[in-house]
DNA sequence: AATTAAGACAACCGCTCTAGC
DNA sequence: TGCTAGAGCGGTTGTCTTAAT
C-alpha cells in the first residue's frame, strides 16, 4: 500500500495557479481528458505535480461546478446532512450537484460552524450546548434587549444589571437542563452532571447574592426567582428545540442511507429557514433507541410522577437539582 | 493613507483505499 | 501475495481581500 510519492521537492511549482495555468490545464482536458493525472503535467506544459493538477481541475476548473454563494436551501442541506454524517464532506457533496467537498467544508469551518456555535449549538453534536459559557454572548446580548425594552426609563444600576445577568445564568441553565431531561438518554453523561453541578453553585450564588443585596428586595426563594420581573419569562427564551430527525451514526449503511434519505426530503420542506435544526418529526417511527420521542404534556407529567426510577436508572433523584423541583415553573409547565 | 486584524477561500499535506500487475 | 500508482478524503496552511483602527 505506500503513499503515493506525489508533490516531492524536485522544482514543482506550488500556489495559487495563474490564469495561463488554468487555460492549459482546460484545453489539455477538453482535448485528451484528463487521462493519468501524473503523466499529465508533461503532456500540458505544466510544471505542477499531477495531484496538483487533478485537485486544480476537480475543486476549480470543472466545468459543471457551480459558483457564487450557498443559498439558503444548500446550507439547510449542509447542516441537515451534517448531522447525520458527520465530517464525511464528498459524502455530502454528492447530495449539492456543483458543489465541491472543499467548497462546502470551506463553507462549514468560515460560516456554519461559527453560527451553531452563536446560536448556542455545538457543531459536532448539532445538540445545544450544555456549558453556560457558551451561552454567554447570548446572555449578554438578552440583557441588553431586556434593559432596552423594560428598563430603559429606569436609571442604571450596576448592582441591578449584575444580578439580572446572574439571574438570566441561572435561568438558562435551568432551562438547558429542563432540555436535556426532556430527552431521555440511556446514560447521564458528564457533561450533564457538570450542568447540574453548575446549577446548583448558581443557586447558591444567587441566594448569596440576595442576602449580601437586601436592596434587591428579593426573598431567597426559588419560587420567586420565577416570578422576578427582572428574570425573562420562560416563554419569552427561545424554543429549544431537538432536532427530531437526529440519529446517532450507525453502522448499518441501509440505516444512514435512509437517514439521508429522508433528512434530504425534510431539509427540501424546510419550514424554518432561521433554525439550523430539522423540526419536521417524521411520521414513522423511528427505530433508533435514542430518537427523542414527541414532547407531550404526558410524558413531563410522567417523567416527574417517575423521577425517582426515571430513565436515569440507579442515578435516582439525589442528582436532580433541588432548586428545579421546587420550582413553581416547572410544576407549572407540567 | 497606512497599518493591522479578521475573514474567506484556494491549495497543499499526509493518510487510506483500491485496482492492476 | 506483495508492491505500486492512482485516486479520494479530511485536516491544515497559505494567500488574498476586506474591514477596522
């Protein structure tokens, strides 16, 4: 099996191809096909390697490559197909007709990547992000709309907006738990046992920090701490939504072979062009064991009527939070 | 206007896999 | 059966452009 001894240091020319370059690689191509890439240079008149060349012609030069930017379609493809496959970026360019694999993994790592990773995703799991610092921009930016839309005849109290921020953390963690327990996993990871960690040193942050403010006038009470004007109302965040269609990769090609199947027809009735996530359920049920079932007043009412021999199993619920049981939100939502 | 930083994208590198001899 | 060339792939780097200071 060796390694091609391809691009060796023996005076190859390497770059950017000039346009003289690219027009003897086209018309060489047109005229006798590409035949072996590494007698092809010589053939030419080009003092490239044939790697060089076939990357050049196939990334570039190719006449049935479309160029110019991704639509709104191709993306929601991206990431759609993404999700099920992973890095396998030929793979996903066979589903974008003009589309190179380098070009859409160019695409990913500039413009995807980073917008999961703003909207509080993370982009190899395509799940949100259980880490509360990766919320941060969005908190920061949350609080700036909250004092602009209800504060802003109020003066500016550093202690005030100190609070709210801490207060808006702790709603968010909450929440973001409340996310992952509505999706029942055969096993509590790590990360979720941090999530829970950080929850509960939230809670007593912010008890700490009521009782060193008397001025808040705020009882330490975590029924209240939903009724604080000063936090976002729980149906004001935004949706966290499970990407119904998401199935772990698995072996079994027929099984990923569907899954693409059926993430392309999804993705092609995209009825939300701002989401990232494919918020179509599917009417079939799937056979993945690990596919969030549908969200129903049911199953929350279960899941808390269960949680001392919930999903979790022998974690019992000395794991849960004590600050999200109590809390009246979350009876309330039930 | 000059300089610097960030973003975008083309190209390269190194590895694996496959077919042919 | 083992070797090699060719091809494909994913990750990384380099270069150019644009925006900000």
């Amino acid at each position: 099996m060796g390694r091609s001894p391809c691009c060796e240091d023996n005076g190859l020319k390497k770059g950017p191809w000039t346009p003289e370059e690219d027009q003897n690689l086209v018309s060489y191509i047109q005229k006798h096909g590409h035949g072996s890439w590494r007698a092809l240079p010589k053939l030419a008149g080009l003092n490239r390697c044939g790697k060089s060349c076939r990357l050049r012609w196939t990334n570039y030069l190719r006449p049935d490559i479309k160029r110019g930017k991704f639509s709104q379609e191709e993306e929601q493809t991206i990431l759609s197909l993404h999700a099920v496959m992973g890095n396998k970026w030929s793979a996903i360019a066979t589903h974008l007709p003009g589309r190179t694999d380098n070009e859409i993994k160019n695409f990913w790592n500039t413009h995807l990547k980073k917008k999961l990773i703003q909207m509080g995703y993370d982009p190899m799991t395509h799940q949100p992000r259980t880490d509360i610092f990766s919320s941060l921009p969005q908190l920061t930016a949350l609080a700036n709309l909250i004092e602009l839309l209800d504060h802003r005849h109020q003066p500016w109290d550093q202690q005030n907006a100190a609070a709210r921020l801490q207060a808006e953390a702790f709603q968010l963690a909450r929440l973001q738990c409340l996310g992952q327990l509505l999706n029942p996993l055969p096993a509590m990871e790590a990360s979720d046992m941090d999530t829970i960690n950080l929850l509960n040193s939230l809670s007593l942050m912010k008890n700490n920090s009521i009782q060193n403010n008397p001025s808040l006038g705020v009882e330490a009470s975590n029924a209240q701490i939903a009724n604080d004007p000063l936090i976002i109302p729980f149906s004001h965040m935004p949706e966290l939504k499970s990407p119904c269609a998401y199935q772990p990769l698995q072996s079994n090609k027929d099984t990923v072979q569907a899954q693409i199947e059926s993430v392309a027809l999804i993705s092609q009735s995209e009825s939300s062009p701002n989401s990232p996530w494919v918020v179509t359920c599917s009417s079939t049920p799937s056979p993945s064991p690990v596919a969030p079932p549908p969200v129903t007043e049911g199953l929350v009412t279960s899941m808390i009527d269960n949680c001392s021999g919930s999903s979790y199993g022998e974690m019992g619920p000395s794991i849960w939070p004590s600050l999200f049981l109590d809390d009246a939100l979350f009876h309330e939502i039930a």
